[in-house]
C-alpha cells in the first residue's frame, strides 16, 4: 500500500499539480481517510493532495505547502488520469 502512495506522491511531484483525496485514494484502493492517515504530517511534497470544494490543501500552513501548488489551476478530479499514467 504505502509503496502505491509513493508512486503517487512521486507523480505528483513531478507533474506539479494537485490531485483530490477522493481521485487519489479511489486510484490506489482506499478511502480517503486512510489516504490522510498515511500520508501522514502536512509537508510540501504531499500537499498536491487537495480538497474536491476548495482545490486545497486540507489544514496546510502557507509555509506547508509546496512552493509550486498553484502553478496551475488543473487538479486531478479523476482515479481514471492516475491508473492511466501510473498503471495502478
């Protein structure tokens, strides 16, 4: 399991954009609240992952999140974009 979350998290961080809770967890196979859980302590390289409503961060402090969050308003909504790039 926590090796799909780095897979992701890599992904993430290469691609510099963010990515629902929801599209995230449905592509690695669990509930966004494990997702949360394992992710563990808000830090830059997992802010990529997002709320759906806002398009942010859950519970980040400024100096949390990833210098390039913003650098585009594209957010992965979709489980269907990470199985296809990721072959989860």
């Amino acid at each position: 399991m926590q090796e799909k979350i780095t897979v992701v998290v890599d992904y993430l961080n290469e691609v510099k954009t963010r990515c629902t809770f929801n599209a995230a967890a449905e592509a690695i196979g669990i509930t966004p609240q494990a997702l949360k859980k394992l992710l563990g302590a808000p830090r830059p390289e997992v802010s990529w992952f997002v709320s759906p409503t806002s398009g942010e961060p859950m519970r980040y402090a400024d100096s949390e999140k990833h210098p390039e969050l913003y650098r585009t308003k594209r957010i992965i909504t979709s489980s269907k974009v990470l199985k296809r790039n990721l072959d989860l």
